[in-house]
C-alpha cells in the first residue's frame, strides 16, 4: 500500500467559547496525528473552491479529482444502500423530519430530534411503501433518520429538493418547507417534481397520523411526520476510476461513491438505534468503523496501493453545537485507528493523507465555506507542529482546492 486517505467528516471548525476560543480539533488531544503532522506538511483545502458551502457528497466528489457535478447524492446513496438502478430512475436522499403542518410549513427538527430508532424507521417505510402512485418506487430507511428513495421510470433529475437550506449559496437555515421545483422549461422535469411532491404531501398524511407517531409524541419525542428530500439523480454519475483503492465504508454515500469509483468496498452493518440516546449509538458506530478500518488495513494493505476511511461521526456534534463532543470524538479517532496507522505507515512506507470533507462549526450548526485543515504525512524531517486549523493556515502546503489536492501531493500515483 502506498497511501492512506483519512476523512473526518465536518472535522473543520471555529474558536468557540467552551473551549477557551479554541477550535475541537486544536483543544482535542491528539498525539498521535500530531506526530505525522510533526513529520509531514500541513496545509488548508477548499474542498471544493473558496466561497463554496460543500454537502460531503460535492466535497468527495471534488476531492477525489473530478469536476463538481449536480445530482450525484440521491444516486451515490441509493447505490450504496444496494439499489439496483436502471437509467432514468430518479433517486433522491431523505431525512425523515418534523413539521408542525402543512399549511404552516414550519421545519420542527430536519431529523425527527435524531431519535428514530431503527425498528420505527423500518415501520414507517413499510407503511410508505403502499402509497399509491402513477409509477413504481421504492422507499428505503438506511441509518437513523435518513433514508433513500426512488420512483422507477424515465425521469429529470433537473429539480429541485423541499429543503431550501440546502440550496447552494444559502448560509443560513432555512426552517420552512417548499415544494420540489423544475430547475428548467422541460415537461419532464415538471413532471417529475410533481411526483416527487405527490409522494410527499401523502407521505405526510400517512406518516402525520401513524400509531408510531402518536405513541411517539405521548413520549414527549418528535413525530417523524414528514419527508425532506434533496440531491435527485437520474443518471449513473461519471467519476474518475480509482480501481487499486479499498474502501473500508459503511454510510450509503460512501459506500454508493467508492462502488461507483471502482473501489473494492468492505463494509459493515452500522449498530441499530435503539435507544433514545443518539449519541449513544454514534459513539458505537464510531467504535466500530475505527476497528473495522484497522481490521481492514491490516487484512488488505498488501493487495490495494490505496485506501480511503471516511469517518462520518464528526459532522453530527457540528450540526448540534456540541463542542465538547465533537473534540471528544476527534481525540477517539485520534487514539484508536490514527494511533495505528501512526505506526503502521512509517515502516510500510505509506503515506497518510487527512483532511475533512468541510466545516461544520457548532456555532453555526452548519457546514460553512470555511477551508479544512489537511496534514500530508510523508515522513520528512520532524518539526514541531500540532495539527489544528491555525497551524494548518502557516503550512507549507499552503491553500489548495480540493480538485487539485491529490495532484499537490503527489497522491494517487
Ligand atoms: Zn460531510
Ligand atoms: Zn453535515
């Protein structure tokens, strides 16, 4: 093996008042990828080009060398949760969500209080797939909240998602509902945003009143009572082959992306959601994708000159504003799968290469523009160094844009 791709998701952050003005990443304790930035260069990525707020779906896709495409998310996912896919299916990623009504159009929660469990989910989607349509599709529940759906067929994927957050350009939350929209003049792009917002407005009628909901707000919980959709795709994204990587991944977009790239995907099933603890079960599935990662290097190393590890715990304490989390789960990482390639790689002659797919500062319970810090572990002479947002800024590496990032650093040979 010749390098190792690491991605913290939403890893970036801002100095934020619990911790002294720190960032998670700068008050986390993390010898061990301090000692590779020690023998390395740091630098800052643009994941996709200054000014731009990426989803992680933009940010891989860029990162990874090819040129930002829209609709790739519902495609990438719908793949990676082993829907087969003919051409002209439109697929789209969904949170399940709570609204207050359809006619007020209030967003309660774009993640139903992130306390769906599994079973529940797995209800609500048998229910929603009895829902009567002019056409066949399917509706899958994947990790906690989220889920991917699919209406078979000759569809446009030039529309729009019923989020407007997630909108390119918006900074900010936006917490009412819209319709799907057609993005251009063609009938078939009317039509397919009328059957996407066909399915949603009954979705919300089954979901509004299921016994799953009622038992859930007799809890005190949030109904899941309704659908946000985003990131339609229709067609089979293009991306560039990267045949000698192993990707050790276990979310849908990752596991939809490096399938699509030609990677040899190994996977694991993420731990249920059971409890109403969602922290709980994310500190599972970190746990279990750290030894999964190692597992897999140790297993493959010898068979792929590349691998790909796409941690995505990280982004969630960002969307929450949970700093001490965030830093708590950066410093896991950092003792468990970096502590191990921190000393796996040097004798290997393997290069480790980490970064973050974007910002997702807690104090803006959002991803932002701003760059990530990336750390090249080349093994070169040691220097002083503490991997951080502000000694990346310093970095010899300097500001790169995540197109260009693999080419700077010589990655990927
Ligand atoms: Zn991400
Ligand atoms: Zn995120």
């Amino acid at each position: 093996m010749k390098g190792i791709l690491v991605i913290i998701d939403g890893m970036g952050d801002l100095p934020n008042k619990l911790l002294g003005e720190k960032t998670p990443l700068e008050d986390a304790d993390t010898p061990n990828m301090d000692f590779l930035a020690t023998r390395g260069e740091m630098g800052l990525l643009y994941p996709v080009k200054p000014g731009f707020i990426p989803e992680s779906d933009e940010a891989i896709v860029s990162i990874f060398g090819n040129d930002l495409m829209f609709s790739t998310r519902g495609q990438l996912e719908a793949r990676g949760a082993g829907i087969d896919l003919t051409r002209g299916d439109l697929a789209m990623r969904v949170n399940f969500a709570t609204i207050d009504s359809l006619e007020d159009k209030n967003i309660i929660d774009r993640r139903a209080g992130r306390t769906l469990t599994t079973e529940e989910a797995e209800i609500l989607a048998k229910a929603l797939n009895k829902i009567n349509l002019p056409c066949k599709f399917v509706f899958e529940p994947t990790v906690q909240h989220r889920a991917v759906l699919v209406f078979r067929g000759g569809f446009s994927d030039n529309i729009t998602g019923n989020d407007a957050t997630y909108v390119q350009g918006k900074s900010k939350e936006v917490n009412k509902i819209s319709n799907c929209k057609p993005m251009d003049e063609e009938d078939n792009s009317q039509y397919s945003a009328n059957i996407v917002n066909e399915f949603i407005g009954k979705a919300f009628e089954i979901l509004n009143k299921h016994p799953i909901n009622n038992e859930r707000r007799r809890k005190g919980l949030l109904p899941a009572n309704y659908l946000l959709v985003r990131g339609a795709g229709s067609e089979k994204p293009k991306l560039k082959p990267y045949k000698k990587w192993l990707s050790p991944s276990y979310m849908p977009l990752e596991i939809g992306f490096s399938e699509v790239c030609g990677m040899k995907v190994v996977t694991f099933d993420y731990p249920k959601l059971e409890s109403l603890d969602s922290y709980e079960n994310l500190y599972e599935g970190l746990e279990k994708a750290c030894n999964f990662s190692i597992k897999a290097l140790k297993k493959n190393h010898k068979d792929f000159d590349y691998a790909y590890i796409h941690i995505k715990e990280t982004d969630l304490p960002g969307h929450d504003n949970k700093p001490v989390e965030k830093k708590t789960m950066i410093e896991y990482i950092d003792k468990t799968l970096i502590k191990f390639i921190r000393k796996f790689a040097p004798p290997n002659k393997i290069k480790v290469l980490i970064t973050a797919d974007h910002s997702t500062p807690c104090k803006l319970k959002h991803h932002s523009a701003d760059p990530v810090p990336v750390l090249f572990y080349n093994n070169s002479i040691p220097k002083e160094k503490k991997f951080s947002e502000k000694e990346a800024a310093r970095g010899t590496l300097g500001r790169i844009n995540g197109k260009d990032l693999f080419k700077k650093i010589g990655f990927n040979k």
